[in-house]
C-alpha cells in the first residue's frame, strides 16, 4: 500500500503572481549544503530503453492501450505499478510507466472530475454531474476489470481515503475574491453512501464559519475519522492556511505555524499534508515575497504542531517518497533533494530543463521518479528517472 496522501491533485505550490508582486521584501534565502555534481553536457535527450521490471499488478482483464497514452495525471505506487488519467478515463501500469492498459469504467470517455487510489486494486473516481453538488462516484476492488457506481452528493473536489472503507471528501461550492465555500462529506461503506459533516455555505442554513469562508481551499487529508486537515491561501502576511478538526469535520481551529526564520512579512500558500502513519507527515507551504522559497513543515506528533525544515529557494513542487526523503522542484535547472527530513539538501541539476512545462512529478523511493510535462498545444509527455533525478528518459515511444 502506498503512503497516506491526498489525491485531489498532483499539483504544487504555485500561487497568484498577483500575490508575489505585492508581497513583502524578505532577507536573503538560506544556502541548501552539501551540493551534488552532476554532468550538465549530456546529449540531446533519448526515447527511454530502460529494462522490463515484473508485474506484480492485477492486468487481468484489462485491454492494453493501442498506442503510448497522453498522461495528465499519474499516481504510481511502487516502482511498478500505477494508475494514471487522461482526457479518455483512467489508464494502469505494471511495468513502471512502459506500457498501459485501459482501466475504465464502461462508457467513461472523459477525465474524472477526482480520483483516489488506494493500492493496486482498490480505487475511486468521480464523474462529475455538472455541477458541484452531483455526481456518479465508480469504484473498483480488482485493478479496473470491474466497476460498482452510486451517485454522490459531489461532482468532484478531494478524496481521501483512509482504508477500503472510510473515507472523505471535501467540494468547493463556488469561490471569488479570496473566499470559498465547502462542504465535507464522510463515508463508512466504500463510498456507496455519504454523510454531509460540514459546509460553510453562507447560503445554506445552519452552515459555519470554524472553517473559514474566507481564503482558497487546496484540499483535505485525513488521518483516521476524527481528525482531517483542509489547507489553502489567503492573501495576508505571516499566517498559514491550515485548519484540523477533531470531531469528524463537525468544528475546526487554525493551527497557523509559525514562519520560518528570516520570512517574516511573507505570504503563504499551504498544500494537503502528507501523513506517512499516525503520527508522521509532512506539510508543503509555499513562501512568496520578492523572491519566493518553499519550505516543509514535519509533525511528529500527529498533526498537533508542525515545525518547519530548511527552505529551498524555489516555488516548487513536492513529492515525499518517505519520511525522510523529500524533494522539491519546478522543473528547472536545479532539483532539490534531501534523503535526512529536511535537515540538509542536495542540488541535483537534472540532464532535462521542464520549466514552464511541469504539470507534475513524483519519486517512490529515493531513486525512482516520474515526471509529466505539457505544453503548449496541449501535448503531455511522461519521463521516468532511475537515479534520483539527474537523469530522465521518455517514456513514450
């Protein structure tokens, strides 16, 4: 099974550049240590010839895909097998990205409006019904070979689950001006049926204001049925976009750490923690001032305080293949590693420039990573590295 995270998005910490323009000055970034060499006057990039690694995925009845997929959202779970969208539906792989198979529901066409994925046979997804109130949730227990359908008090937004039953979700119900409104919904059945725990709707009666209708939402995680986190933006200095609540999403507190040294006066832009286990997880926070940073929170205490790790100098995105590993990177010239929680971090400069181009990327272990590029005219491409990011492959042929 792959670690605790959200999966409302693949994204990162990209914020309004409104914001950064009017964002305070800040003191200069701290330096990352111990810096990794890497060979920068490699060819021109080749079409990936990396070796077959075994399934251990369930293909079983799944129809391959005739020619190499557009990916525009991927979710591996190992080295091997994984799960992916496109604008055709959901897609799988058991040979680590080199070929695919088509994994959707009968007569879904489309990208789904959310997805989770548990492990290598169990997931969700979410066809949306046109608005953010509707919507027809398919699950699948055996890889995609098959799927069961019930509607949804949703048509899209966050789903975290938490094992093959419980779960929640979280769906924006309209925003403008910094404010969003939200209803979080709970399930104990798989997602056959859904309770409304929460909603801040100003509009609905008996809605509430302990999860704030001000500020942008990005997402929800849970730890177990009591206790979940909604995280976002809002345009104010020194304040951190995260509210917890204890009782099932029925009240929550801001938590609001504290900046790290030398960001005073900055602006914020907080991502869905990730929780490795019960008590470990991880918060990515963008920083944004003249120049911008990112920075990981770690909690070592269940979500209950959050302390912050040394900043990169980049607005970035992150991926956390573990506890200790973490890395941050906006697909430019340099991608920042740290294999010790954040305490120190290497450069790595990668032999690929994405800037401009990453829509997302993601390591499983220290070494193994994907990367999904779109430009454009719209045309995604998928990379793969096997060397913990200096180097990258193609993988469509």
């Amino acid at each position: 099974m792959h670690s605790r995270k959200p999966r409302i998005l693949l994204g990162g910490l990209i914020f309004l550049l409104a914001v950064s323009a009017c964002a305070p000055v800040q003191s200069g970034l701290p330096s990352p240590t111990t810096p990794a060499a890497t060979d920068t006057s490699l060819p021109a990039l080749p079409t990936a010839t990396l070796p077959a690694v075994p399934s251990s995925g369930p293909t079983l009845s799944l129809q391959p895909v005739g020619s190499f997929p557009s990916i525009q959202s991927l979710d591996m779970l190992d080295t091997n097998n994984g799960w992916a969208l496109n604008n055709n539906g959901i897609l799988y792989t058991s040979d680590g990205g080199t070929s695919w198979y088509n994994a959707a529901p009968s007569g879904m066409t489309t990208m789904p409006a959310a997805s989770y994925f548990l492990n290598n046979t169990t997931g969700w997804v979410v066809a949306s019904g046109g608005d953010p109130t509707h919507g027809t949730l398919y699950h699948t227990t055996d890889g995609g070979s098959h799927w069961t359908s019930a509607s949804v008090p949703f048509g899209g937004g966050s789903l975290d689950f938490l094992d093959a039953n419980n779960g929640w979700a979280m769906v924006g119900l309209g925003a403008a001006m910094s404010h969003e409104a939200v209803a979080v919904f709970r399930t104990s059945d798989s997602g056959s049926t859904w309770t409304q725990a929460y909603t801040n709707d100003p509009n609905t009666a008996g809605a509430s204001d302990t999860l704030p209708f001000v500020g942008d939402k990005n997402g929800l995680t849970a730890s177990d049925m009591n206790h979940a986190w909604v995280t976002g933006s809002e345009p104010v200095s020194d304040f951190i976009y995260i509210y917890m609540t204890q009782d099932g999403g029925k009240t929550w507190s801001g938590q609001n750490p504290a900046l790290p040294s030398g960001y005073a006066g900055a602006m914020t832009n907080a991502d869905p923690p990730h929780f490795f286990n019960a008590t470990e997880a991880v918060l990515p926070v963008g920083l944004y001032a003249n120049t911008g940073a990112t920075v990981l929170y770690v909690s070592h205490d269940s979500g209950k305080t959050w302390t912050p790790t040394m900043p990169v100098p980049i607005n970035g995105q992150v991926s956390l293949p573990s506890p200790t590993d973490f890395f941050v990177w906006d697909g430019g010239t340099t991608l920042y590693a740290s294999h010790d929680g954040g305490a120190n971090w290497l450069n790595i400069t990668p032999n690929v420039n994405l800037a401009n181009n990453l829509a997302s990327f993601q390591f499983v272990t220290p070494t193994n990573g994907w990367a999904v590029t779109t430009d454009a005219s719209g045309n995604y491409t998928l990379f793969r590295t096997t060397d913990g990011g200096a180097n990258w492959d193609v993988l469509n042929p």
